[in-house]
C-alpha cells in the first residue's frame, strides 16, 4: 500500500549539484518525520537530514551548508537539494518516513549518488 520511491541520483564531478526526491504513495497518512539517509559500500548506514511535518529541520555536521531537506506536505514528497558535491557523499541514498498515527516507519528502495573527483 505504502510505497516510497526516490529519484535524482547520478554521477557528477565534485563541486557540482543534484536534487532527490522522495514521493509517497498508496496512502493519505501524515508521514511526520521524513528522513534521508546513505549508505557507501563497506560502511554503516548514516543520517544525513530530516524534516517534520511543520518544517523543523535538522542536518548532519558532515552536509551542514551544503544540503537542503524541504518537503511538499501536499504531494508527500521530500527533497534532498545537495550542493558543493565531495567524493565522500558517495552512497545509496534512502528516504524514511514516520507514520505517528499506526507508530510505524517506510523506507524507499534507494537511489544512487556518485561524486567523482
């Protein structure tokens, strides 16, 4: 019924920029905290940004100033604007979303960023 689906990743050279998205589908839940997170391979998965359902957001130190969350709270969709592009936010880049209401959470499939050098 819940389906996350990201779209938006690529291959570009650092420096440069990219924007995911995350679109919520299949139901009319308010998906309170939408989360995105990555995962390199060989490494833990990590946190890098979230947003509430009234727009409080909240960042890792390692993308602070660089990445940009923001969400559409009509559509359910989540972005994920990444500028200023380094070699290390290499990963699959997941989106998570929390359902207060059934106290239950999704997760998208992920989509692939490289930053080459």
């Amino acid at each position: 019924q819940v389906q996350l689906v990201e779209s938006g990743g690529g291959l570009v050279q650092a420096g440069g920029s990219l924007r995911l998205s995350c679109a919520a589908s299949g139901s009319i839940f308010i998906f309170n905290v939408m989360r995105w997170y990555r995962q390199a391979p060989g490494k833990q998965r990590e946190f890098v940004a979230g947003v509430t359902n009234d727009a409080i957001t909240t960042y890792a130190d390692s993308v602070k100033g660089r990445f940009t969350i923001s969400r559409d709270n009509a559509k359910n969709t989540v972005y994920l604007q990444m500028s200023s592009l380094k070699p290390e936010d290499t990963g699959v880049y997941s989106c998570n979303a929390w359902v207060r209401s059934i106290r239950n959470d999704y997760w998208g499939q992920g989509t692939q960023v490289t930053v080459s050098s």
